[in-house]
C-alpha cells in the first residue's frame, strides 16, 4: 500500500517520498479514504501510530492546490510541542502546493502570530488557550473554518481543556468536517463527538482493548531506594542498544536536578518543564530531535508534546501518578513500528500506587524485584557492560550515544529477562 493507492495527490506524495515516507501507517490507511469524502470521524489510536498525516493529508488535499487566503482549517492539539511537530509535519506535506500553515501556541510573541493570520494561512495549528484568545480579539476568523480536527482529544480533557473545546465548536460553523483523534474514548469525549458531529465513522487501529500497554514495548518495573536513583539511572543509560531515552520525573525541580546530575555525570542530557520559557523549551526539543543530545529528562505535562519516532527507552524516574500517566509515559516509545524498553522504578513510598496501576492495566509486576545499582540482575535484564561505573569518562560515550546524528536506533534484540505485558514475567521475580 502507498498514499498514491489511497488517491493522494502526487505533488504531496512527492514531498513526502523527499523525506523518506512511502508506506501509510494502519490508522492512516483507514482515515484517509473516509476523510477525503468529506464525511466526520473519530479516529482511535495509540499515540505514536501516525495519526497527523492521517488527518492532514486529507484536509490538504481537500483544500486544493491554491485555495484562497483564508483561515479553513482548524487543527487543536494539547500541547505546544505537538502543536509544532503537526506543524512541522504539515509543512512538509504542502510544500509543493500554495497551502500555508500558521503556527499558533502560548509562550510566543503575539505580534508574529497576529501577522501570520492576518496574512491569510489556510492551516491553523494551535493549543486551545491561545487559539480562543486571538479569535477573541478578533485576529482569528472562526466563521471561516470549514475543516477543525481535534488530536489528542483525551490528553485534551485530562489537562483541562474541555470548555475551551466547546468555546471552539460553538463559534465554528456548524456545516465543517470534524476529525476526532484520540488513544481513549472516556465518556467525556464521546459526549462531546455526538454533540457536535454529525454521524461519524469510528475507526480503531489498534484493536479493542485500548486500555493496554503496546505488545511491541518491553517493560521491566523495579522497586528501587530513592538514594541510589541516579546511581542506578546512569548505569541503565549504558545499556547495550540503547539509543535515545526520556527520563521522565514527577516534579520541575527534581527534572531540573535530575538533569544536572547526569550532565556532570558526563551524559548528553537535556531537560524539558514547565518552568522552562519557550525559546529554551524549544532549543532542548531541537536539540533532543536532532540527536544533540539523547536523553531527555521532563516532567509528564511538558513531555506531553513530545513526538519522536527514535526513542529507544522511557525510564519512569518516578512512579505515574495512575495507569493513564503510565500509558502515556510509555507511549513515548515504541514508535511508529519501532521496538522500545520502559523501566519503571518504584520507591517504597510508592508501592500502593504502583499496586493500582499494575491491577488496572493487568499488568504481572504486583511485587517489584528490590534493585539497587549494583544488583547482578539489573546487569543482565537491561545488559548493562558489567564495568560500568555510575559516570562516564571525558573519553567514553555510553553505548547507544556512538551514532551519528540522524542514524535510525538499533533494533532491539531478544532478552531473556524481557517481556511484553502479556508474556511471562521477568526471572528473579
């Protein structure tokens, strides 16, 4: 299957051969001939499955190609990171047509967006919060949108955002097409589709038990001492294939902290919350993206943006707040057909919570293995080299970090300690 068989215009699957893009994704095989009849959908898919080019190939086509200078199509998403990477995707796709994308977010210059609306951009990308204030002040014309696409819409409803939805489909015309892409489908969210679409097509691409880790990410869950953390961090960032990690952390400081400590530990680290402003979160994204730096370390809210394709390994530093943070944590890896690794560590304090999480999702880690940094096991799960120290010398890379810049990770081997969530459990248990 290729986008030129789903009927993709040829200029458009040019741009995205120029990137090395050919074979749709399932979710893009699915949405895309529905959505170019013009018909509403709901779209359901774990995140990382391809979901923005199944939604915005349609809405460019559809568009033309050079439609008039006008705002036509809404896409919303949660966060200000995933607002650029859809962007940046978008861009790709439209340029050899006369489509322009305005890029709308929080943390920016008004002063270059009001231009960028008022030059007409007939793609609006944009976080909620934003979106509604421009149109408030009269600098987005929602009358004129005859395409909105909501991505993300349960990361949408968790982080708040409902009400400035309904401010959105209220004020939009009520002839558009809707697209709804979302991993879950809470209440909420279905509510919100009857309400305001008009008899979608509901689509799944990931089978029906949506509430599951991904079979394609293997996952190790350790109960760890909080004192020996980043110990036991620095001698997991030297395991054997890994390639690029997120380390995600519960709180800003402790981000922030984390962070430091491996960069004096003489890891290539970047750090990525809330207290961060704009230019320097998108510097450490840039420099994430572009294998500047390989490890990431962020809180859940900021990372939630995050769209990467080539990250190897999720280490969750802290235990999730539930089973839909755990989702979301993992989610990060395992991407777009890639195998990934997610490690949990879990802290004494910690253990009632993680019970839940693991009862939820039936998952087979209710008693974490005790694991400290120097614990033989962790040496052989994660294949760790045994003379690996807690820091890196000024001449030594950690495995993994040797590639080039743009390199495609390692495909990851089979482990004996390893499991998907529905395989044994790991030995030593």
């Amino acid at each position: 299957m290729t986008f030129r068989d789903l009927g993709i215009d040829e200029d458009i699957v040019t741009a995205l051969e120029a990137r090395g893009i050919t074979a749709p994704f399932p979710i893009q095989e699915q949405a895309i001939p529905i959505a170019m009849t013009g018909k509403d959908l709901i779209g359901q898919a774990k995140t990382g499955t391809g979901k923005t080019l199944g939604f915005g190939l349609p809405v460019i086509q559809r568009l033309g190609t050079n439609p008039e200078k006008k705002h036509l199509a809404l896409i919303v998403v949660p966060t200000r990171e995933l607002a650029q990477q859809v962007a940046s995707d978008l861009v790709l796709a439209t340029s050899n047509r006369s489509v322009q994308v305005a890029e709308i977010l929080g943390g920016k210059s008004y002063e270059q967006q009001i231009e960028e609306l008022s030059d007409g951009r007939q793609i609006i990308v944009g976080t909620p919060g934003r979106l509604n204030d421009l149109h408030q002040k009269g600098h987005l014309k929602y009358s004129e949108i005859e395409y909105l696409v909501l991505d993300e819409a349960d990361e949408m409803l968790d982080l708040g955002f409902l009400p400035d939805i309904e401010k959105i489909f209220t004020a939009t015309p009520k002839e558009k097409q809707t697209l709804l892409f979302s991993a879950t489908m809470p209440d909420p969210i279905l509510t919100l589709a009857r309400k305001h679409q008009h008899k979608p097509v509901h689509i799944r691409a990931t089978g029906e038990d949506q509430q599951q880790t991904k079979a394609d990410i293997k996952q190790f869950v350790y109960r760890a001492h909080k004192l020996d953390k980043d110990e036991l961090v620095a001698k997991i960032l030297q395991s054997k294939d890994i390639d690029k990690a997120i380390i995600f952390c519960q709180t800003k400081r402790q981000a922030s902290k984390l962070g430091e400590v491996l960069t004096e530990r003489g890891f290539s680290a970047t750090t990525l919350h809330g207290d961060m402003g704009q230019p320097a979160r998108e510097r450490s994204m840039k420099a994430f993206r572009e294998n500047k730096k390989r490890i990431m370390v962020a809180t859940e809210v900021a990372a939630r943006g995050i769209d990467v394709d080539d990250v190897s390994h999720v280490i969750n530093y802290s235990t999730p707040e539930d089973d839909k943070a755990y989702l979301h944590r993992t989610g990060r890896t395992g991407r777009a057909g890639k195998k990934g690794i997610a490690i949990t560590l879990v802290d004494w304090d910690d253990i009632n919570r993680w019970k839940m999480i693991n009862k939820t999702l039936e998952l087979d880690f209710d008693e974490p293995l005790e694991t400290y940094s120097s614990s033989p096991h962790i040496f052989e799960d994660l294949e760790i080299p045994k003379d690996a120290k807690g820091s890196l010398s000024r001449k030594t890379e950690p495995r993994g970090q040797e590639s080039k810049p743009g390199s495609a990770p390692n495909q990851q081997k089979s482990r004996r300690r390893t499991r998907s969530y529905n395989q044994s459990k790991p030995s030593g248990k």
